[in-house]
C-alpha cells in the first residue's frame, strides 16, 4: 500500500534545502522529472543509517573519518520539470541528511563548469570550506583522486554514482572503487535500454565501456546488461540490492545499493524495507505530493514518460 504520508514527510526537507541552494545562482540546477525525488529520498534514508551506525561504530574500527563522495554530482539543485519545485541535489542532502553525525568530508566530481562552480558555493552555505572540495573535470580520470581523498582521510566512505548519458565512470574505475570498504550507490545508466535498441556501433562502444566489456559481449538483450553488470558487482559485493525507480509511464531505471560488509550487515532489513516502500511510488505519486505540499491544485497531468 502506497504510504503518501511518508513520501510527504520525506519530500519536505528535500525542498527546504533546495529553497536555500536556490539563494545562489537560482538559474543553475539540473532538471529531471518527479521521480528522482525518490532517489533522493533513498540516498537521505540510506545516509542516516549510514552516518549513525557509523558515529557509534568508528571509534572500533580502523578507519578515523567518514566521507561522502559524489562523482557525477550535479549542481546541488534539481528543478523538478512537471511542477517546477526545487529540491537539494544528492551532494547537498549528503550535507544535511545526517543526524548525530555529519560527513567528515565531501568531494564531488562534476564537469560542467556551472553546475561544479554552483556546487561549490552552495556547499559553502551548509559546511565549512575546508571540509569539502568540488573537482570541475571528467570524474573518468580522477578514480586516482578519489583514492587519494579517502587515504589522505584514512576514511570509510559512502559513494554515489549517478549516470547520465553514456560517459563519466567506466566499469574499471568502478571496480577500484567497489574494492575500497565503502557503500556505494550507483543509477543503472537510466538512457540504457533506449540507446541499445537503437544499436549504433558507437553507443555499444560506450556502453562496454561503462559496463565491462565481458558484459556486454554476452549481452543480447539490454536485461542482459543489466543482469551481467548487477552480477559482476555481486561478485566484489555480495550484498547488493536493486530499488526499481519508477516514473509512472513506460520508463524506470535501477538504483543498486551496494553494502561495504562481506557479511550481510544488521541495517539490511532497513534497506530492504526502504525497497519495500520506494517501489510502491512512481513520479505520479511524486508529482501529487509536491502539488499538495506546495498547495497547487495540480498540475496540468502529462503522460510520465519523457526521460530524466
Ligand atoms: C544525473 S546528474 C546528477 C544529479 C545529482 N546526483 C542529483 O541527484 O542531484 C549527472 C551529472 O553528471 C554530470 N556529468 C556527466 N558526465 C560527466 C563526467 N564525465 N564527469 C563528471 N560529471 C559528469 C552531468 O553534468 C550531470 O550534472
């Protein structure tokens, strides 16, 4: 059964921090539909878990920070195209989603010179300048920064990547990063299944590059890819779990949570029942609450089929 009071009472904070990142450069922020917010939502879920198991568990363990790493960042502010509400990107719910205890640090990676320089000065209204760092370049080259990051740190981490188009972090940055202890949150390239069915040499090049090449030579199908990739993280993390995000039409993609811990940690349940529960919305139900929320009547009501 759909719970609208929790998709509300999750969506509010999302659009108080993205009421303050829109004081700076209101014009910049990057545009999805209605059921990205139900990505955000699983991101400030999982943060809260993460961040206060993490504040009672660290001092045990041989890691002395915490840090948040979003390759593929955005700008921090998502303007949601149906209704026009303004949300915190994923770097800036990193900043406010903790409660007992913050990120020691965030790096994000974002290559679009305003969206990057955006980011940066949002962050600046929720932390400390030394505490975090925006890289204006293609997150591709920089596996070895992010490396370098979390060891300078000594830091456990939490990561999330979240594709767009066909570029940005190849299959063997990713496997680096999945050796690291870290939890990880990755968009299964959401523009896949329509790239593939149009199968031009050049797209399958990308898409090899993106899902391993081992992947996507048996592929035959874009479920193939999906399976062989989902497989292959399995192998380096074997407590994985897929969230299907929902649009409310024809499209949806994958949000696959990966567990740092070989062994299947206590908090999965709360994953698995955060799945329970996303997957019961799609952008519709999405797009109704900000309505309400933000006491429209509703929105003129398209087809929720065009693409993030
Ligand atoms: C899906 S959006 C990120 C949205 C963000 N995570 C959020 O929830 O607000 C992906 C971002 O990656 C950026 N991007 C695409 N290719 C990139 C690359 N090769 N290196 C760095 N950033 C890239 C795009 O400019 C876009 O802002």
């Amino acid at each position: 059964m759909k719970d609208l009071a929790w998709l509300e009472k999750h969506l509010r904070p999302l659009l108080q921090w993205g009421e303050r990142c829109a004081t700076v450069r209101p014009t910049v922020y990057n545009e999805f539909g209605p059921w990205t917010c139900l990505k955000l939502i699983a991101l400030k879920y999982h943060i809260q878990i993460y961040t206060t198991i993490m504040n009672k568990q660290l001092p045990a363990l041989p890691w002395k920070a915490i840090d948040y790493v979003d390759i593929l960042a955005g700008s921090g502010l998502d303007r949601i195209r149906d209704t026009g509400s303004l949300v915190s990107g994923s770097t800036i719910v990193a900043c406010e989603g903790p409660r007992y205890r913050k990120f020691d640090h965030i790096l994000a990676i974002e290559n679009n010179p305003e969206y990057a320089m955006a980011l940066a000065k949002r962050l600046g209204l929720f932390r400390p300048r030394e505490t975090y760092e925006v890289i204006g370049y293609d997150a591709a080259n920089h596996e070895d920064t992010i490396e370098r990051f979390l060891a300078q740190h000594n830091a456990h981490y939490l990561a999330f990547v979240d594709y767009e188009g066909l570029g940005g972090f190849p299959w063997s940055n990713m496997e680096r990063l999945l050796r690291h202890r870290g939890d990880l949150f990755i968009t299964f390239i959401p523009s896949v299944g329509r790239v593939w069915s149009r199968d031009w040499q050049g797209d399958r090049e990308k898409i090899a590059k993106l899902v391993g090449d081992d992947v996507a030579s048996r592929a035959r199908t874009h479920d193939d890819l999906y399976t062989g990739y989902l497989e292959n993280i399995r192998r380096i993390r074997p407590n994985s779990l897929d969230i299907r995000i929902q649009s409310g039409g024809s499209y949806y993609y994958a949000l696959i949570f990966c567990a740092g811990q070989k062994r299947v940690p206590g908090w999965f349940d709360a994953l698995n029942s955060l799945k329970s529960k996303i997957e019961t919305f799609d952008g519709t139900d999405v797009r109704e609450a900000l309505d309400r929320i933000e006491g429209r009547q509703g929105t003129f009501s398209k087809q929720a089929t065009k693409r993030p």
